[in-house]
C-alpha cells in the first residue's frame, strides 16, 4: 500500500509519476474531453473499428447458423461436451475481472494510480462479461429459452436446481454484468456533467445531459457520492472474487479427474486477474501512443501493471506445480492418470506450450528493463492471453477427453464454427470497446483532477 | 413564498479559497449554503458541516432485503413449490444455498446504492436554477463556486453580496430562479 491519494509526492527520484508535470484543472479536462468532444473522428480509430466490425459480421454469420443448425456446427462431441465454448467463456469473463480489481480492490488500498487507468478497465470489464455471456447461452443448444435459467412462475411446474453450480453461474455472472455496469455508469456521471457543460454540438449536450441527469457538483452531493463509491467498491470486492470461485465451482463440483479439486478456486481468481491485465495492457499501450495520454497513462502505470501481472502469474505458476504434487501424491491413480496425460498425452503440445506462456517467459517480468519496454509489455501481455486461454482449454478438453472408461474416451477438435464464434467475439469487443472511446471519456477526468498538486486544500481547516 | 433570487453565487479560483470561504460563509451564520466544485474536496465538506448520511443504512436494508429474499427463494422452490427426492437426500440443504444468497444480497445492496444516491441527491433533476449562471458551466471544468440561497435566514440580497465579495472572489453573481 503506502500510496496515499492525498500524498502528491508522486514525483519520487527514480520512480515515474501518476502524471506528468504542469497539468491544471483545465488541461486534463479539456485533453481528456476533447478525445470525444472533436468532430473528427480519427484514422486510427476507424480503421481498428472497421476491422472490429467485419469481425462482428463473422461472429453474427455463425450465431446465425448457429440458431438454424443448432450446436453441432462446433467440434463439441461426447465425450468433450464443452470445447471452445467454455473455454472462451473461463477465459473472457476472467479477463473482465482486472477491470474490477482496478475499480473496486485498488480504490479500497487507497492506490491512487489507478484514477487514469480505471474507467477504461471497467469498460473492459463490461465488454468481456458481454462476450463471456455469449458462450453459455449459444452452449445451451436452444438459446432463444434462456430465461429457463432463472425462476419465474411458469406454466411447465419446474423450477431450477438450486443445488447445481450451473445455476449458482447464472446468479453470479448476471450479478456481476449489473452491478459492473452499475458501478461504471455511477462512476461516468460527474464527466457526462462536464462533457454536457463543454460539448457545443446541441444534440451531443442533450444527450450527455440526460444521462448525467442534472448533476452539478455539489459539496452535499459529492459527500454522498464519494460514499456511494465506496460502498460500490466494497460490494464489488468479494463479489469479483465470487464470480471467478463461481466459474471454478463448475468445474470441482463435478468429480472428473483433473477437475475436482480444492485449490481451483484461488488459483482460478489468480488467473483471471493475469489475463486481465494482459488484456489491460494490450489495450493502454496502443491507446496512450494513438491519442499521445503518455502524460495521463505513464510508465508508472505501465510498470504497476507489470508487477500486478507479474506476481499473480507467480500464483498462477505455484497452482500448476502445486497441481501435479497433489496429484502424485494422492495416491490416486485417475489424479494420476490426468495429469501425466496432460504432459504427454494427445495434447502434450498444449500444456508445454501453456507452461512456456504462463509461467517459463513472463519470468522476464522480473526486469525493471522488460517492464518499461512497451514492444516487450505489449508482447508479454498477448503470450499471457494465449496462455490463459490454453490453460482453460487444458483444463476443459483434456480434462474431459479421458475420464475414467477408456470406452468412453475420445478425441476433441474444434471446427471452423468455433474459430468463427471465438474470433467473433474479439470482434464483438472491440467494436463495443472503440464505441466507447468515441463517445465516453476513457480516463475519468474528476479522478484524475485529484491526483494534481492543486486538488489539495494548503490552508488547516479548523474542526 | 417565492424569493426573487434563488440566491447569490461567487467563483473561486481554487479549491483553497473555497474551502475557507465556506468556512467563513459558516462563522458569519448562513445555514442555507450550498459548495459546487469539479471534483470532492474533504475539507469543504468539513466546513459546511456535512458529515452523515443515510446512505450506508439504505445499503444495509437493501443488503438484508437481498439475502432474506434470496434464501426464503430458494428454500420456497426447493422445499416446498418443487421438492425433487435424490436418493433421500434432504431437500433443505442450506450450504448450497448460500451463494445465489450471497449474489443477490450484493445484487440489492449495490441496487440500493446506486438508486440511494440518486434519491439523496435528487437526481434526475431535469432544471435547476444555478445553471443560470453562465459561468457555472466551468463548475464542472476548474472553477469552484459557494452559493447562499435566497432561503436562509440572514440572506439579504445587498448585504450577503457585499459579503461575498468581501470573501475575495472572482466574480459574484445573482442566480436567478
């Protein structure tokens, strides 16, 4: 901890700061606005967001066959019922969860840092929880009954097994997407205000002035705010840990070899927050060059986001050593089997190639030279999105594909339906994501504010 | 009855000068003051005397209502409305219920934030008269403003301005109704 958000002495020798010097008020806010408030739009960001959007067709096409064919079009067979689609379903809804942890867990250690990189990341947050939702529902082979999912009152007499983690996943992912969308839109309501009060465009004032529904920055309102996102913070923080436990419970729940296992939930949690920063970082990096917020997103964020990666990695690499031990050292011979099929079974290429991701080249993280080179972060951060998304579909497939019958054992190879469903959700979320940069400030300016020399009262103030 | 004003605004340059004028504003005994600034700054709401709200409360209630309803739900379907019989085994078995309990009590009490907020503080709120003011616009960018409304006691239109002004501000207008 140690970083007070009151301590401005953020310009340490040695140590890059929060944000560059000779920054007022007026700056920040007209820099950070202006990104959305400018009537052109730029270049580099229609040529991603066309980009984003054919993925989106691609994604849209094979949802469309996959309403008309059903869910056979993916490679899932007996006994690999889960494939691709739970694997990118683990893997974008932990990607989500860095986003919480920078809005919520970091706001509640005080680390002031996290003002101009947190609005993005909740962004993100939302976007993956989107893409991540889509998986189970397409999954359930009969999408449009979804609703099945939560108890009503219905004609048919059945109600959901509460007993079924399946059904704790629906509670906890769908409390996850409100209250993250809740917490980020309380978060953008003092910037809509100042995008209402700035934009000259009369349909671009009426629109950020409804949604910023009359705010006007009032002390008593800004006492009550403040509490308000406290309290958001402090629900978010056990609920971010909960959703990951959740997913996890999926799996330990079930008693496949491989799967049950107690120490799936914190290590579940520690992968979820790895990837998110990987995918925290691919984003900031080519967002701070493209709109030049090298002054707002430092190396200082950079670095801290490194070492975030860094340490949960190392938790990360603990869980998968700590997984084979307990294997061996169960005396069982399926936990045995499992693992030892993992490391040389059909699939061996993709647990050493996993390892090599997770835990063997991130090991580079350890120097201060590698954590401050933005080629080297932003190349480390898509080996650790690779990574992440091969130890899910470790987990998933392997897991799955020998069981306890070798009669009942098989092999799993996804079509070119789930490459198109997958690469169509990368596509679903960045063009939800480059909508966002348009429209939205992507750095929360009255966080940002706070952290400038001039946001702190010099004169005492008697009690 | 309807003032002529709704009050007397002043601009500040920064949030110093604010936070001692609301103290002062405070000393010379108007009740009825209202701060605008671009972002939360402790030391004014320490001057204006604003320490309590109910917010946290609505949150608890929220909270209790959230787990309460999530746990009756799912001892209602599972025991009563749908009982399935698996081997025998009991029908109300709790440490399965807890987590969608625990979803839906951080579910409502984080519905009863944001919804709490935004009853506290009245919002939406589609008029308010400040926004008169032609220079509140920058309340939102650099600009910090104190407001005595027309309602206090004290508030008499020459002299709470000729106060105000004593206060050293950059400017100090009328906001009219």
């Amino acid at each position: 901890m140690g970083e007070d958000p009151r301590d401005k002495s953020s310009i340490q020798p040695g140590r890059s700061a929060v944000i560059a010097p000779g920054h007022t008020f007026a700056t920040v806010t007209d820099k950070i606005s202006s990104i959305v408030l400018t009537r052109r739009t730029p270049l580099f960001w229609f040529v991603p967001f066309l980009i984003a959007s054919g993925l989106l067709m691609v994604f849209l096409a094979a949802v469309g066959y996959l309403f008309a064919r059903g869910v056979g079009i993916w490679g899932i067979r007996v006994p690999v019922m889960w494939g691709w689609a739970i694997t990118n379903f683990v893997w974008w809804i932990g990607i989500g969860h860095a986003g919480t942890l920078i809005s919520a867990i970091l706001l509640l250690l005080r680390q002031s840092w996290r003002n101009s990189i947190n609005r993005f990341a909740e962004a993100m947050t939302l976007f993956a929880v989107a893409c991540a939702g889509m998986f189970p529902l397409l999954h359930l082979g009969r999408p449009w009954l979804f609703y099945w999912l939560f108890p009503y009152p219905n004609s048919m007499g059945v109600q959901p097994q509460f007993r079924s983690p399946l059904v704790w996943d629906v509670f906890a992912v769908s409390t996850y997407a409100t209250v993250s969308a809740m917490f980020w839109f309380v978060g953008l309501i003092p910037d809509l205000a100042t995008l209402r009060d700035r934009a000259r465009n009369r349909w671009a004032r009426a629109t950020y002035g409804i949604l910023a529904m009359g705010w006007r920055g009032a002390a008593s309102h800004w006492q009550k705010y403040e509490t308000a996102s406290l309290l958001l913070a402090g629900l978010a923080t056990p609920l971010v840990l909960s959703v990951h436990t959740v997913v996890s419970f999926d799996f330990t729940v079930a008693i496949v070899p491989g799967w049950h296992s107690t120490i799936f939930p914190p290590y579940f949690v520690a992968g979820a927050i790895y990837s998110g920063f990987a995918m925290v970082l691919v984003l900031a990096i080519p967002l701070r060059a493209m709109y030049g917020l090298e002054d707002l997103i430092t190396m200082r964020h950079l670095d801290n986001m490194a070492k975030v990666m860094l340490a949960t990695g190392q938790i990360v690499a603990y869980s998968y050593l700590f997984e084979a031990f307990i294997a061996w050292y169960s005396g069982n011979t399926y936990e045995m089997f499992a693992i030892w099929n993992r490391m040389t079974g059909p699939y061996a290429p993709t647990y050493w190639l996993l390892i090599f991701c997770n835990l063997v080249f991130p090991q580079l993280l350890w120097l201060k030279k590698i954590r401050t080179n933005i080629v080297w972060l932003f190349v480390m951060s898509l080996d650790v999105l690779l990574g992440m998304w091969l130890e899910r579909y470790v987990i998933v497939v392997v897991s799955l594909h020998r069981d306890f019958l070798p009669s009942s054992w098989g092999i799993y190879s996804p079509t070119i339906w789930d490459v198109a469903t997958f690469v169509g959700t990368i596509g679903l979320f960045f063009f939800l994501f480059f909508l966002f940069i348009r429209s939205m400030p992507m750095i929360s300016i009255f966080e940002v504010r706070t952290l400038l020399p001039q946001a702190e009262v010099t004169e005492g103030i008697e009690k | 009855m309807k003032t002529p004003v709704y009050g007397l605004m002043a601009e500040f340059e920064n949030p110093t000068a604010l936070a001692a004028a609301a103290r002062q504003v405070r000393e010379k005994g108007y009740r009825v003051v209202e701060a605008y600034s671009p972002f939360a700054i402790e030391e004014v709401n320490e001057a204006l005397g604003l320490h309590h709200n109910r917010l946290p409360l609505i949150v608890l209630c929220g909270g209790i209502i959230g787990g309460l309803s999530g746990y009756l739900m799912q001892y209602y379907l599972a025991v009563i409305d749908f009982p399935i019989n698996i081997a025998g085994r009991p029908l109300h078995s709790w440490p399965s219920f807890i987590i969608i309990t625990f979803e839906l009590t951080i579910l409502f009490s984080a519905l009863a934030t944001v919804l709490g907020l935004l009853g506290l503080c009245g919002l939406p709120m589609p008029y308010h008269p400040v926004f008169n003011v032609p220079r509140f616009a920058l309340a939102s960018r650099d600009r910090f403003f104190l407001c005595i409304e027309a309602r206090d006691p004290l508030f008499d239109r020459h002299d709470t301005a000729e106060f105000l002004s004593s206060l050293h501000p950059r400017e100090v207008s009328e906001v009219a109704h």
